[in-house]
C-alpha cells in the first residue's frame, strides 16, 4: 500500500488509539518489578543510580531502563513523559546517546523531572552529538579529526561526510541536536546549579560512580568521539 495515500493515512490514525492501548498493557506488565526493584533500591539505603536508555550495557547497581522491547532492561521508562518516581529519589542519572531522541519541549520537561528526582547534591551525566563540533568535523575545520575516522564505528555499509552528518540529524530517531552552550543553558534553567563538560569515562561531581561509563565506543574511546557533560 502507497504510505502517501489517504488509505493508509487514515488506517495509521485509526491504528492509532490501539496501539496507544497495547503499549499500556505491556507497560503494565513490567509495574510489579518496577515496584519491586525501587524498593529494593531503597532499602539498600547506598548510592542509587537512574541509567536511562540503557540499551545493551546493563549497570551493575544501578536501575537500567529503557523502551519496551529491550530484553536488558529492568523495566520501561519513556523519559518524553512525566517521570515515576518520588522526589529526591536517584543519586545520579545516566544516559549515553538519549536526549537527542527527544524534542527541545520534551527535553526542558525531562531536565525539570532529572531535578526533581535527584537527591540534593544528586548530578546527572548525558552524552549527545555535539552539533558545533559535528559542523567543525564536517566543513574540515578540526585538525585533530576527520569524518573519515567514524567510519570505523560507522554501523551502516554506506559512508561519506554527506551520509554522515544527515545520519546525525535525521536518522536513529534523532529529534534535537544540542550544542554544549545550548544544553548548559537549559539545564541551568531547569535549575542544576552547574554544569561541566568532562572527557569520556571521566566525571568532575562527587559521585565516582560516574567514572568509566562512556562504553559505547570501547574502553579507550578516542576523545572526539563525544561531547559529554
């Protein structure tokens, strides 16, 4: 069927309501074990440690989340809505390659929620494509890089600058590119007292649990493979 035609136009918006449906049934069935491990974490009464997006690297120790369909995954969490859980809940909040999945509206009301949820004292560590350092790479102007160098964690068989950098904007879900400015800002606004862009694996707040995280490109990612903060 013509994805253009107003069939199946009309078809996707009546499928609408039932899909909304089934994703709450199978939400539904993770409520117990979401219960059961916040609990859990709470009654351990030591660091606890919200890892949002968790995809396939599970954190000892900390509650690992994701969307539904992820088998590593403790349970669901859709971090575009209003977050579940008590105030000054998490020590630290962690998640590599997230934000940029959301809207800018969504992702002033997570910052907002990751606050609220944190402990006083509580930090947050985000990874993100950086958009001024990805246009640097792509107009040539970095010395210390090239695009041709992500080509090696380049998980498509195609490659170019080109391919990258629409990649960046437009593939994966990607909604929102940040740049380290722009994201500090609206971080500040939500109301985190300071914000610091650190190197991979390293972390400058007093939670050490944050160190050695950034795994997603090896032990030893080279350092212009994120932006971090």
């Amino acid at each position: 069927m013509d994805k253009d035609s107003q069939l199946y136009r009309s078809l996707k918006w009546m499928y609408q309501p039932i899909q909304a449906v089934k994703q709450i049934s199978e939400e539904l069935k993770y409520e117990s074990r979401r219960r059961s491990k916040l609990q859990e974490n709470k009654k351990a009464g030591e660091f606890s440690g919200l890892h949002i997006g968790c995809g396939s690297f599970y954190l000892s120790g900390w509650i690992n989340t994701d969307v539904l369909g992820n088998p590593s995954m403790d349970f669901p969490l859709d971090i575009s809505k209003l977050l579940p859980f008590e105030d000054n809940f998490f020590d630290a909040i962690y998640g590599s390659e997230v934000i940029e999945h959301i809207n800018l509206t969504k992702g002033r009301q997570f910052f907002a929620e990751a606050l609220r949820i944190l402990k006083p004292g509580g930090a947050i560590r985000l990874t993100t494509p950086d958009l001024t350092e990805s246009c640097k790479i792509f107009l040539g102007l970095r010395d210390d890089v090239k695009v041709e160098d992500f080509r090696t964690v380049w998980l498509e068989d195609e490659f170019s600058k080109e391919i990258w950098i629409n990649a960046l904007f437009r593939s994966w879900g990607h909604q929102h590119l940040w740049t380290f400015e722009s994201l500090a800002d609206e971080l500040k606004k939500a109301g985190f007292s300071q914000v610091d862009l650190c190197e991979p694996q390293k972390t400058k707040s007093q939670h050490h649990q944050l160190n050695n995280l950034d795994n997603r490109y090896g032990d030893n990612p080279p350092p212009w493979i994120l932006q971090e903060l």
